[in-house]
C-alpha cells in the first residue's frame, strides 16, 4: 500500500459525459502529479500540482483541468468524453517537486468510455 | 515522440538466471533515470534511480547500468524470481524539473 488512494476504482460512462477523478496524496506529500495510460502505452504525464499550485503541464487536453485543494488532495475532471479517454489514470504524489523524487502512486482509476 | 524508448515489450527468464531490460532515449537533456516495476491491477512502484553523473547504482538484486553517450540504460535483476514478473517502466526527468517522460513498459515474466 502505497498510501496514495484514488476514487472510484472503476468509472464507466458515455461518450461526451464529464467525471472527476479524486486523489488523495500521502500524508505529508506537498506534490500530486496525474498520468493517463492508455493500451499498450506507458504512462503519460499529465499535470503536476504542487502545495495547491501548478507546477508543470504535459501532454493534457484542454478538456481535462485538475485542481489541487488546500488539504491536498487533487481532482482530475475529464468533460465532452470521447471513446478515446477511456484508459487508467493514475495519481502519484512525492514530498517535494522535484521530478528526481521518486514518486509513489496509487491504484489509478479505470476510465471506460461508451 | 517518444523521448523514452523500451522496445522490448515483453521478456522471459529462468528462475535463477539474470534479466536485463533496456531503455534508450533522445533526449540529452535527460540526467535523472528511475526504474519503477508494476503488478496488475496496482500502481507502479519506485525500484531505483541513477543520476547522470554515475555509471552504476546497486540495491541488493538490482542494479542499473547508465551509458550517456549511447543514451542507454539498463535494469539487470539477479538472480531473478518468480516474483520479479511484473512490468517494468524506465523513466527520465531534467534536474529540478518537474515532468517525468516513461517509457511503454517491459513485461518481465520469470520462470520457475
């Protein structure tokens, strides 16, 4: 157990729902950083949050934005859903910014998009 | 474009014997490498890291090999068990920065 939780374990909608995905970092973690992957694809960088601000932006759609609360857990929220999001996302977290830390990640999410 | 490559996607071994995966990338900006394993149905797991200017990092079983001019790194796990099987992701970031690049991901299967 990684300390990191991720809710809910399964999603399954439709094609142009929205849904959010929430994280709760471990205790003490000031970072959250969100990863998206898809079949047969490693995991993608999506966006990282540190101490309630963005840090850096990867590879993230302008139909997902996220958001890091003052208790530090994070939302991920996926709008106009298209058959292609579906994947697992995964959350990680890490004491610091640093992207050398090593991060530790929770069970992801799994995305299904009908 | 994949900064970071594994283009292995799967590898079998016997129980005992030595597993070597291998990661390239492109980018030489790149001076932080980290190996994580992952089990089905959880999250990846850190298993150990380099900095650019070492060539090898040790932790018991494993060990990972940093070649810079070949842009090239290694995960060597001996001797290997049945309980390595997992996927295995190689990943690179820049010092300080805040983005880590993953590879696709080389399944291991050990056997027994």
């Amino acid at each position: 157990d990684s300390g990191v939780t991720q809710t809910p374990k399964h999603l399954i909608t439709a094609t142009g729902q929205r849904v959010t995905l929430r994280c709760s970092p471990r205790s003490g973690d000031l970072s959250v950083y969100w990863y998206q992957q898809s079949l047969d694809q490693g995991l993608q960088f999506l966006i990282h949050y540190y101490n309630g601000e963005e840090r850096a932006k990867g590879n993230i759609l302008e139909r997902f934005s996220a958001q890091q609360f003052p208790d530090l857990h994070s939302e991920l929220n996926l709008s106009s859903l298209e058959l292609g999001d579906s994947a697992l996302y995964f959350c990680a977290s890490s004491p610091t910014s640093g992207g050398a830390m090593k991060q530790f990640f929770g069970p992801g999410t799994r995305l299904t998009v009908l | 474009d994949q900064q970071v490559k594994q283009n292995s996607p799967s590898l079998s071994v016997q129980e005992g014997r030595i597993s070597i995966l291998n990661c390239d990338y492109t980018n030489s900006m790149f001076d932080y490498f980290l190996w994580y394993k992952k089990y089905p149905a959880e999250g990846p797991t850190f298993l150990i890291s380099i900095s650019s200017i070492k060539d090898k990092n040790e932790d018991g079983r494993f060990t990972v090999f940093l070649n810079k001019s070949a842009k090239h790194l290694s995960l060597h796990i001996v001797p290997s068990q049945p309980g390595d099987s997992a996927v295995y992701f190689c990943a690179a970031t820049t010092g300080g920065y805040q983005k880590v690049t993953f590879g696709t991901g080389t399944k291991l299967q050990v056997i027994p």
